[in-house]
C-alpha cells in the first residue's frame, strides 16, 4: 500500500500541456515545411549559377586561345539569303573548353547544313551538355519536335540548351525579314560576330554576355531551342516576358528573350565571368544599357 | 491556462507574420485594338516602357487586337508605348523547314517609326478592377 502511494505523488504530464506541446511541434513543422521546399529550389538555382560559371570560364578560355570571343551564330547569306547553310552558334564552339572535345571533334564543320551534321544522331553527337541546362527546368534534355506546328524544322533528339547569348538590346533578327540573326547586333554574341575585350568599352563588368532562356513544357511541338543552330537573343522585352511559360504566356516556336524557372527573374553571365540574378522588373533603361557592349550608357546599381 | 493561450497566440502571430518582401510593381492587364489608317495592324509588337523607371510589359497585336497578361499586366502608372509590326508567320506551317518557314513569312505591316523610335505615343494605367482598354489609331502621314 505504501509503495502506491509513492506513486501516485510522482509528477507527470497532464493531457492539456501534451496537447499543447503536440501543437507547438506542429506549428513548428508548418513553419519548417516551405522553407524545406525553398532550400531544395536554392539547391537548384545554385547549381544552376554554376553551370553560367563554367560557361563563363570557357568562354574566357575560349578568348585567350583565338584572341576573340566566339561567333554568336550565322547563316550564309546574313540577312538577305534564305536558303544558306546554318553555322554553329558559339555553344558548339566552347565545347572543347568545357571538356566536351570529343562531342567537338565528332563533329563535320563543313557540311552544307552544319546547324543539323551530316553525322547527326541523338547518341553519337550533339547531345544534351549538362552546363547548358538549368536544373530548374522541367523540359527533357533534348529537342522534342514530333509534332505540332513546327515539326520537321528540328529533328527530335538534338541537345536543348537553356543559354543564349545577348545579341542586341533592340531586336536580335535581320529587321527586314524571317527569322535570321542581325550582323549587327550591339551586344557580344550576335550574327558572324568576332568581339574582342577590347570592343567592350561600357566596362565587361557592366555588359551582358549570356543569359537564361526556356522552351515549352509540351511534349509536342518544338519545345526549345538547341546549342547548335543560331542560340542568340534580345533584350527588348525584358526578362520573363511574351512567349515565355515563366511569363505566363505559351511559348511560341522560339525563345523571345530571356526567362528562367527561377522565380522572378533570371542569371546573365557577364563578360568579366560574373553571374548575377536579374530581377524580372529590372528597369528596361538598365537592362538596355547592359545588353549593349559600347553605348556609353551610365546605368546604376542593377 | 490562460498562460497557456497566451503562448499559443503568440506563435500563431509569429507564424502569420512570416511573409516576404517583393520588389514586384503593381500590375494590370491591358487590352485594346491598333489601326493604321483605320485598318486593324495584322501584327506588331507593342511595348509599355514606364515613365521615368520601370520594367517594361509587352504584348503582341495579331489582327488589330492586343492583350498584355504577362506577369500580371502593365505595372500601374504613366508609359511611353511602342509599336512596331513584326513578319508575320504563315498560319500553317506543318511539315515545313525553317528554310520554307522563312520564305513563307510575309514582311512586316509598315507602321511609321515615329511610333517606335522615340515614340511619342503615351498610355496611363489606374488602378482598378479588370482589364484597362487603351486603343490607338496610329497613322501614316506626319501632323
């Protein structure tokens, strides 16, 4: 008897502060539940910051061993010949600088058609390079093109890229006609372009180089663009703008400017190697003033 | 037990208050018709550049009629505006190169620069409920 009683006089929980301790546990979990989601998509926005970084070091690279940067992209003929042959934008020129010499080497650079080689098939040659995508991106890895309005204008299988380079702050086609890159674009990366450091008066620390670019999610239909063919754009309408899902528009045949997955804006490399997040409601004077390697704009902070 | 209510209305004021900080404007959708000479633009291009500073909100006028939805609208405020045609694409274009792509693509309406390059051309978003409706009649000849 004397034993039960010892017991009944030990202290111990009563229902009300268990509630209340169960609450504040779970209180805490619902706090802790979004920021878990968020860190996973930090993860991913900084992998993504690295990949920029590697193609921005390759580009670097790519300047110290042909003493310029390389040709944004072209077609023979420039802006008046529609039938020329496509040349290889600048991400198939850096591959050799971000150890991908032997997807380089496969390659015949003196095809007819050299956007899409003669030697082309999904598992031998140009396949999806892993800097090129942004993990963020729900897209598949390669160009997905079986049907829809576009078919045929792309073989499916090629590598999708997330990069573009920055042709010009106004428009990055031929002003006159379809859809062929201008030669004279007043970024870094335009139509035949052969930029040096030495072009870039604005500061390379105040000049655009590359930036973050999307596609469909649809699995029909063009769903994005590849590293191949000509991989440049404008900034004229901002970042996440028209024709982009991250905009909220549905994308249309091509990218139209610069987006991400990102929430709110997207990175642009900068010709001195930095990446930088830009914020979708960047200033368009800035932005302009960035996109352009000699206009002698004064732009503040960005 | 009132201690106990007390605590547990705290962490509940603490948890609402956790909110972030956006440097988003607040925006509007806008739409409306362009005409040149009274004839609907069949496509262009037209861009709200906010006055003096802003993020810039475009949209694109297929068959005289415009909607800029992108990111929420046009940030509220005054705005210079731009309008430029753009090649229109064939409607149809299944089965065809980029090559055909491009021969089939008809040039651009011509819409005079003076309402692209320095545009003279304004627009004032107010707040309120709804898509704002802006309509512009542009035309050929310089006034």
């Amino acid at each position: 008897m004397l034993q039960i009683n010892v017991e009944k006089n030990k202290r111990g929980f009563t229902l009300i502060e268990l509630l209340v301790v169960i609450a504040i546990i779970a209180i805490l979990i619902a706090l802790l539940l979004p920021a878990v989601q968020q860190a996973r998509e930090a993860a991913r926005r900084s992998t993504c910051k690295n990949n920029l970084k590697q193609v921005a070091i390759a580009l670097h690279n790519y300047h110290d061993t042909h003493r310029t940067f390389p040709i944004g992209a072209a077609i023979n003929g420039g802006c008046t010949g529609y039938s020329g042959s496509h040349m290889f934008s600048w991400g198939v020129h850096i591959l050799p600088f971000i150890d991908q010499a032997n997807l380089y080497n496969n390659l015949n650079f003196s095809g007819s058609t050299v956007f899409v080689p003669h030697n082309f098939s999904s598992s031998t040659c140009l396949t999806a390079v892993q800097p090129y995508l942004c993990p963020s991106n729900p897209q598949p890895n390669v160009v997905v093109n079986t049907a829809g309005t576009f078919a045929g204008a792309l073989p499916d299988g090629m590598g999708r890229t997330d990069l573009g380079g920055v042709a010009d702050s106004i428009n990055w086609k031929c002003s006159t006609a379809g859809v062929r890159p201008t030669t004279r674009g007043n970024g870094v990366l335009y139509g035949i372009s052969s930029v040096k450091f030495r072009d870039i008066t604005d500061g390379t620390s105040n000049t655009l180089l590359v930036g973050e670019i999307t596609g469909s999610r649809s699995p029909s239909g063009l769903n994005g663009n590849s590293y191949t063919g000509y991989d440049v754009f404008d900034t004229s309408n901002g970042i996440n703008s028209i024709d982009t899902v991250p905009g909220g528009g549905t994308f249309a045949f091509r990218p139209q400017g610069f987006s991400s997955y990102h929430v709110g804006g997207c990175h642009f490399v900068l010709c001195d190697g930095a990446v930088r997040f830009i914020s979708e409601n960047i200033d368009q004077g800035t932005l302009s003033g960035i996109s352009t390697r000699a206009g002698g704009e004064v732009v503040g902070e960005f | 037990m009132s201690g106990i209510r007390t605590i547990l209305c705290g962490i509940l004021i603490l948890a609402v208050g956790c909110g972030g900080v956006s440097d988003a404007p607040d925006r509007r959708i806008v739409t409306g018709t362009v005409t040149l000479d009274g004839v609907p633009v069949e496509g262009a291009a037209i861009r709200f550049l906010p006055q003096p500073t802003g993020p810039i909100a475009a949209g694109k006028v297929i068959d005289g009629k415009y909607e800029v939805t992108n990111k929420g609208g046009v940030p509220l405020g005054k705005h210079r505006v731009e309008i430029k045609g753009i090649p229109i694409l064939p409607a149809d274009t299944k089965g065809m190169s980029l090559g055909e792509i491009d021969a089939a693509t008809r040039p651009p309406v011509p819409i005079p620069e003076k309402y692209f390059k320095n545009s003279k051309l304004e627009a004032t978003i107010e707040a309120g409920s709804g898509p704002h409706t802006v309509n512009f009649e542009l035309k050929k000849e310089s006034d």
